[in-house]
C-alpha cells in the first residue's frame, strides 16, 4: 500500500479512522469548553492548562499499572469499552452545576481509561494493514486528529459563543458515542497478543524490559520531551489571545495535518531519516518569536509552521516498532502514547505556572527555548537509533 486509496481500501482501517475522528472531534470540543469553563471561573494560566491537558497525566498511572491490557484484551473489545466510558463522562459534564473539582476528577478518570487502552488502537494498525505501511497509516491517522482539531476548535469556538460550556458538552457525548458504535460494528474482534493475564507486576515487568534497551529508551526520550515542551508553549494560546485562542490552536492543527500529510505520504523510507534533524528544529525554533510578542496573525503563522516538525516523530516511532518485540507490541505503543501524553500535559502545568509569574509571550519563549535545549541534548542518543538490520528487527520481534 503506497497510496490513500489503497489505505482506505481497507474496511477496517476506514472504520477506525472514522472512530478516530468522532473521538478526537470530542475531545477538542470539550477541551475548549472545559478550557473556557475554567479560565472563567478561575482567571488562572496554570489551572486552565490544567483543565485543558492535564488528563494524560494519568496515563503515568496507566503505565505503571495495567498497560499490558493493552496486549491481553481483545482490541476491539478494549476500544470499544473506552469509547462507552468516556461518553458516560462527557455526558456528567453537561449536567449544569457540576463542582469543578468533580469536572477534573472525570478528565482523570477519562485520561487513565485511555492510556490503558490506547496501544491496542495503534497495534492494530500493524494486525490490519501491511507491517510497511505502518508510517502511511499512521500518518493518515494523525491527519485525522489534525482535521478534527481545526475543526473540533473552531466548532467549539463558534458553539461557545451562542451555547453554554455544559452544551458543547452534550455534544462530545454524542461524537463519543459515535465512535464506540463505530468500533464495535466496523471492526472484526481479534485474539489478545499477549496470553499472560493482565496484572500490574506484568506492566512493571515488560516496562523495565523495554526501558532497558538504550535505543529504545532514547526514541521514549526524544518523542517525549520536545514535543511535549512546544505543547506547553500551546496551553499559553488562551491566556495570550483570549477569545480568539481558537484561530491558534486551528493552526497548531493545520501544521501538524501538513507535516503528516508530506512525511506519512510523499517522503521515502531514507528520506524521511534524512528530514528528522530538520523537523525536530523546526518543531521549537519558531516559537522564539513570541519573544517580540507577535500580533496574532504573526502567531499564528508561528504556530502553523512549528507543528510541521511533530511529523519529525513518525519516522522515530518507525524505529521504535523496530526493535520492539511483536507480543508487547501493544505497551510498546501505549508507553509511547501515555508518555508523550504525560510529558505534554506536564508541560502544560509547567507553562501555566510560568505565565502566572511573567507575561505569557515570555514563558512561550521560555518553553521553546527549553525544548530546542532538549533537542540538541537527545541528539547524540538518536544517532545511535539508526534504523535496525533486517536480521535484528526479525530477532527482536
């Protein structure tokens, strides 16, 4: 498979791509609106970027305790469930009322489900289609949460103006249930990877086991910290642009579509290695305008333009499947997805509590001048991650 038909040509594939949407569409609506809710009730950075993105933060719960479900549950089964759960969630944010600490204690809840079950929806990917067309995949995939982002914000963003946060709400119920019916009609059940029951000593055991490996522990690294930085500098689009945050964070989205779309499609194999550096640059460098505290057109073409480099992380996650045992297949993908998550929503705080101290402009400076310092610190570790011999790749998975 090389091309877009041929990907979509595939039933399943369609249908997850299409839960996909449903799913991260929700998401961003109810981020936003959640994001509003607080800001408002608040007035802080540091809590609204923690309503925001803070959830992932329960993925390092996830990690360090049932992960491997992700390999020992059916995946459609284990998707499916999610999907149903997190509806239920969204569906108790609409309720008008709701203590804001019962709101944040429903994204907690909604972030560990995931991060649990999260690997099974990218392994799958490697059970449904060609193990080469893996980047192309999940590429397209990831130009899914690009389109439904800029949707999903500027929806929100339209909604919130003649609609009450606890609506938009009522909304993500909807696309939440959306994507459970889809998965669990569109996708054929598949037998677990792993026959070892689902425990945490399993989860620790097989995390030590790929964390000890310092070529894998350095693709964990270099897809974890940089990014997860430039996402900080993102939480700040709120409290730097207010109510027109939304035409930021659509641009974030546009870049990240843009990237995928070039990287995922029209690079080769050997090319994209060779677009890495540049990418992993391009992802902090040009957020170091917002030291002149750019107008918001400028803004947004920074955003726009930086987010091309997180497709700096497909290539990086190529060479993590790589080396990476088939049978983990799954935790392999979660840790990376419940890492970087954890990692951005860190950030995230992180970014808060630096525009509660200096203007906001500035901390968006800091944060990328902190990951460009990331980046060149990880490189020499990358080097060492070349991508695996044939023969070593079959003997590691």
């Amino acid at each position: 498979m090389r091309t877009y038909t041929d990907l979509f040509a595939a039933r399943e594939f369609r249908n997850l791509f299409l839960a996909n949407c449903a799913g991260i569409a929700a998401h961003t609506t109810s981020a936003l609106a959640l994001g509003a809710l607080t800001y408002a009730s608040t007035g802080s950075a540091l809590i609204t970027a923690l309503s925001m993105f803070g959830a992932p933060l329960a993925g390092v719960l996830g990690s360090l305790t049932l992960l491997s479900a992700a390999d020992s549950l059916p995946p459609r089964r284990a998707l499916t469930l999610a999907a149903v759960l997190v509806a239920a969630g969204a569906a108790v944010q609409a309720v008008p009322g709701v203590p804001l600490w019962t709101r944040f204690a429903i994204i907690f809840v909604n972030g560990y489900v995931g991060s649990i079950t999260g690997g099974a929806r990218w392994a799958l990917l490697t059970d449904i289609l060609p193990a080469n067309t893996y980047v192309l995949a999940r590429a397209t995939m990831n130009t899914s949460v690009g389109v439904m982002q800029i949707a999903g914000f500027g929806l929100a963003g339209a909604l919130l103006v003649w609609l009450s946060p606890e609506q938009v709400f009522l909304l993500a119920a909807v696309l939440r249930a959306v994507a459970a019916a889809v998965g669990w009609f569109g996708l054929a059940e598949r037998p677990v990877r792993a026959t070892e029951r689902t425990t945490i000593a399993r989860t620790l055991r097989v995390n030590r086991e790929l964390w000890a490996d310092r070529g894998r522990r350095s693709l964990f690294l270099n897809l974890w910290v940089p990014g997860g930085l430039i996402v900080g500098c993102e939480a700040l689009f709120i409290p730097y642009a207010g109510d027109r945050a939304g035409f930021l964070f659509a641009a974030a989205a546009l870049g990240m579509l843009i990237g995928d779309v070039v990287v995922g499609r029209f690079l080769s194999a050997a090319r994209r290695e060779r677009w890495v550096p540049a990418l992993r640059l391009l992802l902090a460098v040009p957020y170091l305008v917002f030291l002149l505290s750019p107008p918001l057109p400028l803004a947004i073409v920074v955003a726009l333009v930086a987010s091309i480099g997180f497709a700096g992380g497909l290539p990086l996650q190529e060479r993590l499947i790589a080396r990476s045992p088939s049978e983990a297949r799954g935790q392999v993908l979660g840790l990376h997805q419940n890492g970087m998550l954890a990692g951005q929503a860190l950030c995230a705080v992180l970014a808060g509590a630096i525009a509660d101290l200096v203007p906001t402009y500035q901390a968006v400076a800091l944060l990328a001048g902190a990951s460009l310092a990331a980046t060149v610190a990880l490189t020499s570790g990358l080097r060492r991650t070349a991508p695996a011999p044939v023969a070593a790749t079959k003997r590691d998975g």
